[in-house]
C-alpha cells in the first residue's frame, strides 16, 4: 500500500479543486529538525505561533506562495493535500478519551500543524468543541462511535462543514475558515477515507431546481454534536432558517451540518438527499498517512468521513485539528474573557 491514495478522478477531471502540495525530502528534514527542537506550543502559543513562521519561511517560494494563495484567493482549491512533511520520532499510545496526550515526548506533529494553520489565518477555539483548546484531537472514543462527530468510527460520517452554536441563530458567521487535519497514527486497517466535495462541483452536478431550493432559506441546521451533547443536553439546536448554498454562481459558499439539516419543506428534504448524492459524486478521497495534511477550506466546501474499526488499544487512527479564521476581529462579540483566540 502507498503512503496515501487520492481517486484518479479527483487528480484528473477536478485538478481546480484539489491541489497537492509535496515537499522536498531536504525541506521536510529541515523543517523537522527544527521543530523537534520547539517546546510545547499551547505554554505560550502566540511565542509559538511567531517561531511556527520563522520556521515556515524556510519553505521553497513556489510552495509557500502555493499555501498562501490557497488561503487567500477565492479562485484556488478547496482542499490542499500536503505530503512529506516531518514526524515526531516517537508517539505515545492514541489516547482512549479524546486526548489529548499527557505524555508525548516532542511537538513536531503540533508545530506542522500550526505552522501550516499559520499561513492560512489565525487558530482559534471554542469553549464548547474540545473545551477550547487551539489543537483538537480527533480520535475515536468508545461511547461516541456511533455518532456524527468527530469521536466516532463506525458510521459515515456526513458530507458537513465545521458549524459553531451561535446564539444569534446562525452557526455559518463565527465558525472557522479553514480546517487543518493532520495525521499522527493511520487506522489498523488503512480504510478511513476523508472526502472533500467543493460547492462548484457540486453545483454542477445538480439540476437548476436543487440548486434553487439550496439558495432558498427553508433550511434549518442542528449545532454541532458536541454542543447538543456537553452544553444543551439535547438532541437538537436548531439554527435560523438558513440557505445551504450563498453567492455569486463561481464561487459559492456552503453551509452544511454533519449533526443534521431539516428542510422546513418536503421540497427542502429531497433536495438535501440530492446534496449528498452529489457530494459522493464529485468529491476527492484522500487516505490520510503519518506526515500528511490537508488544508480545507470550510467555506468552499464540504468533508465527510468513511467508516473504521477502532479497537481502543492505543494504536487507532489519531489526526490532529486546528479551526483557523483569517479574522478575529468579526467574532469579537463572543470572545471569551481573558482571551485572545478563545471564544464562547
């Protein structure tokens, strides 16, 4: 098996919408040498953060304005494989609760992670997903396998985007830009798929009608799991009534929840079932490896998640995630006090 596989179709019908990225063996080492040298990033993260682009600098002008672009240009992909990137020599078991690790004796994996985050915007948290912390753990968890979070395993997870509860009734506004995802530890079995299906693909796969109903506000989302979970106590949250697709036809928004969509009409719930066949259609399947990222943008599109056998013995599949937004200054209002990139 190679170290990842992306679908021929997404390298050779939809290059627009997936760029890969791979780095030099002599840049990787590089980069690696000096983040192994880092100390724990969350001590003092805007410290960290700094150092992450002293370090991120050093990459060739050709791949750093490919990664800058991706973060800033509406016409670019929107998903960014990176390859080759460095390692931490020795990893802990994943751990069983969600993490994160106590005991990981270097922070390579974190400085990749927030290096990369850091070409693209600015890491920020929320008190009700992961309890606010900047490096969220993505691991399955035994009493969450079921489920449509980021804990589970045995199911499907949901062409969505990364929603946040909003008490001003829309979870599309405060919820971040881009998702880093970055693996430490692959499934035993090397099965788990992330697909990214883009909105302009998308789009093009639907009839007008669908696309019609989707720019209509019939829609309402559930919040994320997490917070109907730790926070509500309940089942459902349900947002505003809500468009699903936003803006101009070349490059759309989308909004979409892994946790659950009701369309406020039978119209609205067929055309949701319409979205995710498309999504399987057109998306890009990438089996994500140890040294390997992926840059997606959660506004341009939609990711979902394959089904896995988690065994809870210490060797299961075990990413890394950062939420990162180009500005902080329009989520302001929830900031969290005594914080900087922590919201509520």
């Amino acid at each position: 098996m190679t170290t990842a596989t992306v679908s021929p179709a997404s390298e050779q019908a939809r290059p627009q919408t997936l760029d890969l990225i791979e780095l030099p063996d002599a840049v990787r080492d590089d980069l690696g040498r000096l983040l192994a040298a880092e100390p724990d990033p969350t001590a003092d993260i805007d410290r960290a953060m700094a150092r992450y682009h002293q370090i991120f600098a050093r990459l060739p002008l050709d791949l750093l304005q490919r990664i800058l672009d991706f973060g800033r240009h509406t016409d670019t992909a929107g998903v960014g494989y990176v390859r080759n990137l460095p390692v931490d020599e020795t990893l802990p078991p994943t751990p069983e609760n969600g993490g994160p690790a106590t005991s990981k004796p270097s922070f390579v994996a974190e400085g990749v992670l927030l290096g990369l985050s850091g070409l693209l915007g600015e890491p920020v948290g929320f008190l009700t997903e992961k309890k606010g912390q900047l490096i969220h753990d993505v691991i399955p968890v035994a009493s969450g396998a079921m489920t449509q979070t980021n804990q589970g395993s045995t199911v499907f997870l949901n062409f969505h985007n990364d929603i946040v509860h909003d008490s001003i009734g829309r979870y599309d506004v405060s919820n971040p830009d881009f998702l880093v995802l970055s693996c430490l530890r692959a499934d035993h079995e090397g099965v788990a798929a992330t697909h990214y299906a883009d909105a302009r693909d998308i789009v093009r796969a639907l009839d007008d009608r669908t696309v019609e109903l989707l720019r209509s506000p019939v829609f309402r989302l559930n919040a994320p799991g997490s917070y109907c979970r730790d926070v509500a106590k309940t089942d459902e949250v349900l947002s505003d009534p809500v468009a699903i697709l936003n803006g101009p036809e070349d490059s759309p928004e989308i909004s979409s929840s892994a946790n659950g969509v009701r369309g406020m009409t039978s119209a609205a719930e067929a055309a949701l079932d319409r979205l995710q066949a498309a999504c399987r259609e057109v998306s890009h399947t990438v089996y994500l490896r140890p040294g390997e990222a992926l840059l997606i943008n959660n506004r341009k599109g939609l990711h979902a998640r394959t089904p896995f056998t988690a065994r809870y013995d210490g060797a299961d599949r075990w990413l890394q995630r950062t939420y990162v937004r180009r500005n902080q200054w329009t989520i302001r209002y929830r900031r969290a006090a005594g914080e900087r990139r922590v919201h509520y």
